[in-house]
C-alpha cells in the first residue's frame, strides 16, 4: 500500500526515520493494532503500555502527536470538483486502505488487488508530476543503458 501510495503521489506516506516515530505515525493513520497483534509481538512491552495506549520512548515524549486514526489518508489528497478525478482517487483510496489494514485476514489479498477497480479498469489514471519526473530521471540515469564491458 505504502509503494503505490507513493508511485500515485509522489510522496512517502510515513516518512520518518526512528521506528518509534514511524509507529507513531503509522498509529495515527491506521489506528491503533488490534490487541491480540500488539500482544503476540516478542518486542510489545518496549512500545506499549499495558492499557494498548503508545508508551513513547523518554526521547518522543515531548513530539507532537495524534491520537490513533486521527490523521486520514484522505487529508494527502485535494478534493476535485471534476467528477472523473474525483472516483478515481476515491477508489485509489478504497485500494489503499484496504492494503493498509493489520489484520492480514481482512487485508486484500494480491490477486484481490489485481481485481480492484482501481487496477482493473481501463481508465487512464493520473499521476503526480513528481512521481512521472523521478521516472524520467531514471529512464536517463546509468541503469536505462545498457551494461558493456
């Protein structure tokens, strides 16, 4: 989900680099992880607190943060006043959050994936410039020649 969240925008959607501060903003996106899943993790009692609630490392404490779900996907992207840009991105976003979730039993499965109307449709999608200009970038980088000896 993360990957083509970021070929479609452009944009890294959890882009810190400390695993506490990724979590967290994974947390505020996705929710908090069912607590059978925090509980089976070896390495759960470093990052949480009995109650489920983040137990922030003494160094993140004081970092800005929201509660869980309180930060949408839906708030990465504009809204459009166009009706066909406006499906798509809302069933970009259906096929997003349906990667996006903990349980691996109610995540889409890949061959679900390939079915989706965001995928399965012969509408043309829009990309963001961004996301078309690194393309070219690497269509003229060292890796597009071939290799020669």
């Amino acid at each position: 989900g993360c990957v083509l969240f970021e070929i479609k925008t452009g944009k890294i959607l959890f882009e810190e680099t400390h695993d506490a501060e990724i979590l967290k903003s994974i947390i505020e996106v996705c929710g908090m992880p069912p607590g059978d899943m925090i509980s089976m993790s070896r390495i759960s009692d470093a990052w949480f607190a009995l109650n489920h609630k983040m137990n922030l490392l003494p160094g993140f404490r004081n970092r800005k943060h929201f509660p869980p779900g309180s930060r949408k996907i839906e708030d990465y992207f504009p809204t459009y006043s166009n009706d066909s840009i406006q499906e798509e991105q809302n069933t970009f976003l259906d096929l997003i959050k349906k990667m996006l979730l903990y349980d691996q039993d109610k995540r889409i499965k890949p061959l679900e994936a390939l079915k989706h109307p965001f995928i399965a449709s012969n509408f043309v999608y829009s990309y963001a410039e961004e996301s078309t200009e690194e393309v070219k970038k690497m269509e003229q980088g060292n890796f597009a020649a071939p290799y020669t000896v």
